[in-house]
C-alpha cells in the first residue's frame, strides 16, 4: 500500500480518471487519502462549497458516532479539507425547533425545522439519511414523527430537492435493526431509503414514488472511511451522480471498492489461518476461528479484513467478535441467531446465493480445505 501511496503521490489528483481514483480510495484509508491531496484539494475546491443536509430517522445515531470517532482526519478537518458546509445535521445542531399554537415560531438561527426548511428550498445539497424509516401504521409514517411532521414527509422532500442521495448505516440502507423480524414489525413497517431488507421495489423513495438513485453505506456501525470517501468522491465529482453509478456500485447500491462482489471479510481475516487449518475455536477468548462461535464473515462483502477499524487497529474477528455481517441487506434477521454457527440452521443465512462468493459458500460448507475449496469454486 506504501508504495501505491508514494506512486499517487506523484499523479496529479484532479487529472486522475475514476478508475484510479476508485482504486486509490479502495487501498487507502481516509487519512492517507485526504492528508496525500490535501494542497491539490484546497486549491480544486475553493470554489465549491458543498452543502450537506444530515437527517435522522429511527435509530441509535451510532453511524454519526462511528463519523465522530474518526481520529485522523477528525470529522471537522475531513468536512474542512472537502470544503463542506454540514449545513444541517439533527445531533449536532444547537437550534431548537419551537412551536407556539402548533406554528412554527423564531428563526433559522434558532428553530431547525425553519432552517430545514430553507436549506431544501434553496436545494443544491447532498442529502445523507441515517436511520431507518417507519412506514406505519397503515401507511401514514405516524411512528416517526419530528417537529409536527412525519420523518417520511421530511423526508420525501429533502430527497426531491438533493442533488444525490448517501444512505448510510443498516438502517437506513434497508432497516436494519428497525425491521428486525417481531411481532410489531409489519405495524412498524420499517423501510429503508431505497431498499426494505432487499426488496428494492419496497424502498422508501419507490413509496413516495421519487425516482432517484441512492448510494447505500452499510454496516452497524458504517466505517467513517466509507462515509467520508464516498461523500469525497462524490462532492469531488469523481464519482458522478447519476451516470457513474451503474459502474461503481453493486446491486444493493453499495460502492464496490469498499464491498466486493467478490470478496468477503473472512478472505482476509487475521484468524483465516486457524480456519485453513480447521483450529476452529468452541469457546469465546480463544486465538481460532471463530466459525463454530457463529462467524458470518464468509457472506460479508466489506473490506473489513484490509482496512480494519479504530484506526486501522483492529476489527471484529480480529478482536475476538464473530462477524455478524452487518453490511449484508437481510442483517440482522439473516444473521441470526448471532452466536450460533450458521450450519446449523441448515439455509445460506437466507442470503442472496447469488451474491454469496463460490469460494466463501463452498469453504462455509465444508469449514475446512479452502485451497481445493477454491479450485473447484474457479472450476480448476
Ligand atoms: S470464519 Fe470468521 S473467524 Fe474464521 S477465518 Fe473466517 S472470518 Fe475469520
Ligand atoms: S467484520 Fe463483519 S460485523 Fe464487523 S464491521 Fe465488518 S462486516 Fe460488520
């Protein structure tokens, strides 16, 4: 990776075309990648303030967490270097929405649904929605309501006026966690922006019926790199909206640089060797692999394994979690039970089998022997 970081260093960023650029962003963590353009940057954006329009339905803001405990950039340099201006991000705001006999009362300056208001009529923005979207009951979005208004009328209109649209964490990509199968679940009717669970005729925009494109950043939480990346791409014009997405993203609307089609956490994870080896682990707080602890990582597309977390420090096998799969669009219902090895509820984790690599499949089968395992997948 050094030696692709020196060679970048030497490319002139804005002449770099967007497979390169795809690349780069694919081997380098966001640090590297802004502090390498960082003067090449300043001087490209002077001219062009990104606006960002930040919205949270239901969920637990841990994806806004995860952005916030980015160490290096810190979310502050990060938005400074792109040159964005988080016009509008709920968490975050000091402003208060107030009412006074059901009107809205004060100014942008202190009541935000005033300035969300004005931010969508002025337009020109990038729209991230985080959190999952309440259908119900029967339609009406009632379960989610924020200042007098439901979070799916809010968001309809954010949406129309959005020059491109991020989803980013599980929930907001296809439910996630809100959709989780329960006994109030088809009440809830939780949605995700474009897609419920992997039904993309069922996505919050297709019932509003706006037809736009949304570029889905997955994962409980989704690594800040994902996020910050793939905003820059996009504010950068390295990914262009919408013509480029067909090339650059997956069929679950998901960046391929960051979740390969064709490859899963568990191709690099730092225990893969104790799975090759069959040194399968039966209790928690062993060196294994944690596959009989019930590691879904071999239908997780992310790049977890190489990019790792905290810093590039660790990441969940590697500390000793099973993965979950949480970038995967059944996650949770897919994934459970959580801890439980996944053969033994005899189905591919009700998983697309289509997007399930061969290789991952046929190694999950047989837990061992991935070397032939692989050979057979390329039908060697
Ligand atoms: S099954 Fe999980 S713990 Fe085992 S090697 Fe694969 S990713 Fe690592
Ligand atoms: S290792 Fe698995 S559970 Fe952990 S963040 Fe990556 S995909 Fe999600």
């Amino acid at each position: 990776m050094k030696n692709l970081v020196r060679t970048l260093d030497s490319v002139d960023f804005l002449k770099m075309d967007r497979r390169t650029f795809m690349k780069a962003v694919g081997v380098m963590g966001a640090s590297v990648f802004l502090g390498t353009y960082k003067t090449q940057m300043v001087s490209a954006l002077e001219f062009a303030e990104t606006k960002l329009i930040w919205l949270h339905g239901s969920e637990c803001t841990g994806c806004s967490e995860s952005l916030l405990n980015a160490g290096n950039p810190d979310v502050g340099q990060a938005l400074s270097k792109l040159n964005v201006n988080l016009a509008y991000h709920e968490t975050l705001l000091a402003q208060q929405g107030i009412f006074n006999d059901g009107k809205l009362v004060n100014t942008s300056e202190l009541n935000s649904e005033i300035l969300l208001e004005e931010l969508i009529k002025e337009g020109k923005y990038i729209l991230v929605v985080e959190g999952g979207i309440p259908n119900g009951p029967q339609g009406s979005g009632r379960y989610l309501v924020i200042g007098n208004k439901t979070f799916k009328e809010t968001l309809g209109e954010a949406a129309k006026n959005a020059t491109a649209i991020v989803a980013v964490g599980a929930c907001a990509c296809w439910g996630g966690i809100t959709s989780a199968d329960s006994d109030v679940a088809k009440d809830t009717d939780y949605r995700g922006v474009a897609f419920a669970k992997t039904d993309a005729s069922k996505g919050m925009l297709k019932e509003l019926g706006i037809d736009k494109p949304v570029i889905n950043i997955p994962g409980c939480p989704a690594h800040p790199d994902w996020i910050l990346l793939t905003l820059g791409a996009v504010i950068l014009g390295k990914i262009k909206v919408p013509e480029d997405l067909p090339a650059v993203l997956d069929e679950y609307g998901r960046p391929k640089v960051f979740f390969p089609p064709d490859h899963t956490v568990h191709d690099n994870c730092p225990r893969r060797g104790y799975y090759d080896r069959g040194e399968l682990d039966e209790e928690v707080g062993g060196p294994g692999c944690l596959w009989k602890l019930g590691c879904k990582a071999p239908y997780a597309h992310a790049d977890c394994g190489i990019r790792r977390w905290n810093g590039s420090v660790s990441m969940c096998t590697q500390a000793g979690g099973p993965c979950i799969a949480c970038v995967e669009p059944d996650f949770p219902d897919g994934s459970r039970p959580l801890y439980v090895e996944a053969e033994d509820k005899g189905v591919l984790l009700g998983a697309n089998i289509d997007t399930v690599s061969k290789v991952a499949v046929g190694a999950a089968a047989v837990a061992a022997g991935v070397h032939a395992v692989r050979r057979m997948g390329k039908g060697e």
